[in-house]
C-alpha cells in the first residue's frame, strides 16, 4: 500500500528526532560559546582604544502602570572597554551618557567616580565609570593577544523609564575620558548596540616622564595613599591632604571612601572614626578568618567609614597624635592664607581578608568623598597608581626613605547647583534706597507648605539685613506699602543661608569709587580664619585699598580679590541672642570692611550701571548664591559727584556703621 505524500514529511521529521535521541544534536546549538562571535569590522581596523555598549535585556518592573513613560523596567547591558592600540592605557576612564532616567544599581568590573552612592540616578547628566580591578590595560603586542589583560568589561543593572518596546533605551554617546585621546561620535550598530573608535590625539601635548607608573596629577584638592609598612594580613597607610586651589578651603571635614576587598581599620593616628562598631567585622568573614582578634579594639569595621580630624590639643598625644600636619580640627586653608595648614596628614592600620594575605596584595580604597561645612563641594576621581612617594628619612641622615607603594586621588571644586549654596549675597547702593536681599531658597527650602519658593525676594529697608529672616516679614510688608511694591501672597520662602554678605556701593567720584562688604554668620558656630574673595570683571584693575581686612589680588584666579581679616577680626562670631531674648531679635556675627577703587586703570567704568557689582563671590571657598539683579537709581538722588572728600565721607561712614553693627 502506498504512503500518501503528505506523511512523508512527518516520516523524516521522526527520523531526524530519533537520530538526535540517539546522538549530541549540534544543529541548532546556540549555547556553545567554543567559537567566539566575530567581532565587529569596526573593531579590526581600530588603532586605538575600542568601546562598545551592548543592550542585552530589559523586563518590567512593579508597579505596572499604564503610562509608558512612567513605568519602570529593569535593564542589564555590558560595556566593553579593548586596547587595539600600541599603547598600554593606564587608569582608563570611560563616559556613557545615559537619557532615559536611569538608575544604576551595580556596576561590575568598574566604578562610577561622579560621587553618588549607588543606586543613583545617572539619567539626565550620565556617569564615568573607572576601571577597578583592572584599571590598566595592556597591549596586544606585550600580552601574545590575551583578551583578558587587554580588554576590560563592565556588566550594568538598573532601572530605566520612558521607552516602550520595541524601542531600545540606548544612552546618548560613549567616549574615553583619558587625556590624550579623542572619540569621534559614537555609531549605532543595530538597535541594540553602539561602538567608537577613540585614537590618540596627535595634537596632544603629554610631558615626558621616566615614571613608572602615572605622573602625578594636578586637583583643586589631592589625596596621596601611601603604604608605608606591608606585612602578612596588614599594612600601615599615610593619608596626605593638600589644597592647591588659592580660593580651596574646608572646615570640619569628613572623609568618606570604600572598601572593596573587605578590609577593615584596626587602628588610625591623626585622625578617628565617627563610628566604633565591631559588629560588621565579628559576624562578617573577618570574624571567621580573625578568630582570636580582640574586635573591642578595633577602630572601625564599616566599608564605608566616616573619617574626620582630631582637635588640637590631640596633637601631642603619643598615642593617636604626634604626626606632622595633623589635628587642626578639620580646617585645611588656602597656601595664600598659611602654607603650614595647606596639608593635612592622618594613619591607619589596615587589615586584609583571604585571599589577600599575602604582603603584596596591596589595593587603594575606591569613591572617596570629602565634605566641609560652608566649603566647595569637590568631586574627587578615581586612585591612580604613580611612583612611590619619597619621606626624608627618619634617621636625620641625608637619606631618602620610598613608601612601598602610592596611590594619587585628584578632586577638583564643583560649582554649586541652584538652590544649593550654603552662602548668599545681597546687594545695595548709595543711589537706592532699597536692599536687593539673598534669593528665595538660596540655599534649599524643605519646608514650602507656608511659603512661595518661586517668588521673587521682596525689597527691604537697609536695616532689615540686620535681623534674622524670620523678623522681616514686618519690616518688608511696611516698606512694601511705603514704595507701593505688590506683596506676593504667599509670601517668599527664607534664603535659608548660614552666612550671608551684603555687597554695597558706597560711593562714586570722578577720580574712583568706594564699596562696602558686610559679612554675616547665622549659625550658632563661628569660623575662624574666615575669608571670603569676589570676582570684578571690569573693576579688578583698580582695586586700591582694603581698610578693615587684609586685601590680596589674584589676577590667576579670573581677576578676585582675596579678603581675610586681619588679627583681632578673623574670627567671625555664631548668632547671639539680642539684649533682651524675650522682646529683641537674634543677633547674627558680623565683620565689615570699606574699600576704594580707582578709576584710572579703568577707564569707561560705570558704576551707576552695574560695574562696581561682583560677578561672583565666595565665602571659605564655597560660591555664594548672588541676586539676580541689581539696583537701579532712585529718582532725587546725587550721584556722579566729582570731589575726593566722598572717599573720606564713605569712611565715616564706614565708622558710624560699624558702630550701629557692633
């Protein structure tokens, strides 16, 4: 009988079944991973450093909503980072520009420098990732073509919103971040993968060096990690703090990094912990591995410790003192202020988990932050391995002792977000008879439920600025119905600044002009040493004289003038409570100055329209929140006169003045 034709297809279909029963079936064997993908013909013609972001799966996270844009969805994607070129490439850096509100979670084989803890939101600005461990690759020539000393890879998780499938939520661009590099724009391959080629920049001028390892880099602030005793299980590490930038500047700091292999601090001199709490290490593996260590004594088991300066009467104490640059309670000055309080130095001694036991097994902590309390913000980048540091040494003998091993950190100052200050300028002038007061949430607003946080600051009478904010609404309301200025309703939300300063023009002559700066301290703590320095574009060639402070021009610094008081006035006193605290107002800590201006090395300057305003000002180091306009003539008011004797009246003044303040 014969077989219709339509079986015989099922009839092969059985046989190929049963043979593949029989027998390993390699037809269809996509899981085998014995012959490597081919990689890209962008990739054998690179000359260079090679990067590619691959998107590799995305699923939807809870809660699911019906708004696409809104609903999140878990991604995983990997980055691959090869050395194609003839150079070995040290401390790679590389950027990807996330665009749809990302939040990084995890970032293997790399960390992120942009000093957010993780998970952080990496969406609208994008993140630099640096690699660790292997932060060094070689070349293909050097390694017989090893893959895996010259190629690096990072594997990233997180959280993404806003691109319905089918779409692909890829980033903007990828680029290398290296000095002496240049990317052209990043190509897409597919709707899932983006890949550049980034060569070396002929244009590029590095310096020669004989090092071994990175020249050392220059940062507005420098950390240097230095191992200066290795043994079996632990090491003993110098942390060196210097501030390079004339205008760098922090106050109480706290220093914060992160331990990757599971160290711990057993013991610090020149500085201490916040916090002393053995559990982490007891019920962690070093509990398991140190089983006779007495954990009571150790300093500090957190992988992220807090770490901040002694006092200074710590600093003769044999134990955890006598260390040269140490215990300045947390106050590190510009060089411009006292060389001496440029550096900072503390020790630490550091224990080591399996598998680095052994003496040479010697790893830098990674993310460092460092933190004041009216100070720049900085964003410190990644450690770097540089030539060991050399010490005199400790004999007196005209020797040189190295550290065994040395690491850079390089942090530069970060200009602070709106609404983030945490100073702020108002300003005035003899031709109007209304102050410009502190932005409306200079420095951040939390509670907004009794106030406006977007209306503009309302005009104040000169002895408003006085009073803590909380006294002014009376006073602002007043000469709000005495000008016929509208009253917002809700009124403005405070400045909220601990430090605000008063910027006024004093007067204006034919020869020069004179200004006045007030300072004012609104928190229960002084500072001492204080500065403060403002940026003049027109008028900084004609700065003269400072009366009451000490005055320095920087012209290396974008044209600012340094201020600092001089002994008996640098130390700027906290808010105090007026003569009667029941029926006065809180009195802020005050310091104030006159100085002149003249008018010959700046010709075609206009005070009357701005130019005697600073364009930015700063108060120890930290950039201060500035008004958004500036006063204007008042109607029946002198101005312009053309006789020297306004220089002598804007003294007196000044001394009346001080007089009302003090």
């Amino acid at each position: 009988m014969e077989m219709p034709r339509q079986v015989f297809p099922l009839v092969w279909v059985l046989i190929l079944l049963g043979s593949c029963m029989n027998h390993v079936c390699h037809g269809q064997d996509y899981e085998d991973d014995s012959t490597p993908a081919a990689p890209p013909p962008e990739q054998e013609s690179c000359n260079g450093i090679f990067l590619t972001y691959n998107f590799m799966e995305r699923i939807k996270e809870y809660p699911r909503i019906k708004n696409a844009s809104a609903q999140a969805w878990a991604f995983k994607s990997q980055m691959t980072v090869l050395n194609a070129g003839l150079e070995e490439l040290k401390a790679w850096k590389v950027f990807v520009g996330f665009q749809h509100n990302e939040i990084l979670v995890s970032a293997g084989g790399a960390v992120s420098i942009d000093g957010e803890d993780l998970p952080a939101k990496v969406g609208n600005n994008g993140t630099t990732f640096a690699g660790y461990p292997q932060a060094d690759l070689k070349t293909s020539i050097d390694t017989a073509g090893d893959i895996n000393q010259i190629q690096a890879k990072i594997e990233l998780t997180g959280t993404q919103f806003g691109v319905k499938p089918p779409g692909v939520p890829m980033p903007k661009t990828i680029r290398l971040q290296n000095d002496g590099y240049k990317c052209p724009a990043a190509r897409r391959r597919g709707t899932n993968a983006m890949l550049v080629c980034c060569v070396k920049d002929k244009k590029h001028k590095a310096k020669k060096t004989k090092t071994k390892f990175l020249p050392r880099q220059y940062g507005d602030l420098t950390f240097t990690y230095d191992v200066l005793q290795a043994y079996e299980g632990n090491y003993l590490a110098q942390v060196t703090m210097d501030n390079n930038h004339p205008l760098g500047r922090l106050d109480h700091w706290n220093l914060t990094w992160e331990w990757m292999r599971g160290e711990f601090i057993y013991s610090m001199r020149g500085a201490y912990t916040h916090t002393k709490d053995p559990s982490e290490c007891i019920y962690g593996v070093a509990g398991q591995y140190y089983k006779d260590l007495d954990f009571s004594q150790v300093m500090n088991c957190h992988k992220k410790p807090v770490i901040a300066d002694l006092p200074a009467d710590r600093a003769n104490d044999t134990k955890v003192g006598k260390l040269p640059y140490c215990c300045r309670n947390g106050t590190l000055l510009p060089a411009l202020m006292d060389e001496s309080k440029s550096r900072s130095v503390f020790q630490l001694q550091v224990y080591k988990i399996p598998p680095d036991m052994n003496r040479t097994a010697l790893t830098p902590p990674q993310r460092w932050k460092i933190h004041g309390v009216i100070n720049p913000e900085y964003k410190c980048g990644a450690p770097i391995r540089v030539d060991p540091t050399e010490f005199p040494d400790p004999s007196g003998l005209q020797a040189t002792t190295l550290a065994i091993a040395s690491w850079q950190v390089s942090c530069n100052i970060t200009r602070p977000k709106g609404k983030e200050s945490k100073c702020c300028v108002s300003f005035s002038a003899y031709y109007n008879d209304s102050i410009i007061p502190c932005n409306t949430c200079a420095c951040g607003c939390e509670d907004t439920d009794k106030c406006n946080p977007k209306a503009h600051p309302m005009l104040l009478p000169p002895e408003a600025i006085l009073v803590p904010f909380a006294n002014r609404t009376a006073k602002a309301k007043a000469w709000a119905k005495i000008k016929r200025y509208p009253v917002p309703n809700p009124m403005p939300c405070p400045d909220n600044c601990g430090v605000s300063i008063n910027w006024h023009i004093n007067s204006d002559y034919k020869q020069g002009w004179t200004a006045r700066i007030t300072l004012f301290n609104w928190d229960d703590f002084p500072f001492e040493d204080w500065f403060t320095a403002v940026q003049m574009k027109k008028a900084f060639p004609g700065y003269e004289k400072l009366y009451s402070f000490n005055g320095t021009k920087l012209p290396q610094a974008n044209n600012t003038i340094f201020f600092q008081g001089i002994p008996g006035m640098n130390f700027l006193v906290g808010e105090t409570n007026g003569s009667n605290p029941l029926v006065d107002p809180r009195v802020p800590g005050k310091q104030q100055s006159v100085m002149s201006f003249t008018k010959k090395t700046t010709p075609g300057i206009n005070i009357l329209k701005g130019d005697g305003f600073p364009s930015k000002v700063f108060f120890n180091g930290e950039e201060c929140s500035l008004p958004t306009s500036i006063p204007i003539r008042s109607l029946g008011y002198r101005f312009g006169t053309n006789s020297l004797p306004v220089v002598v009246i804007g003294i007196v003044t000044f001394l009346l003045m001080t007089e009302l303040f003090h």
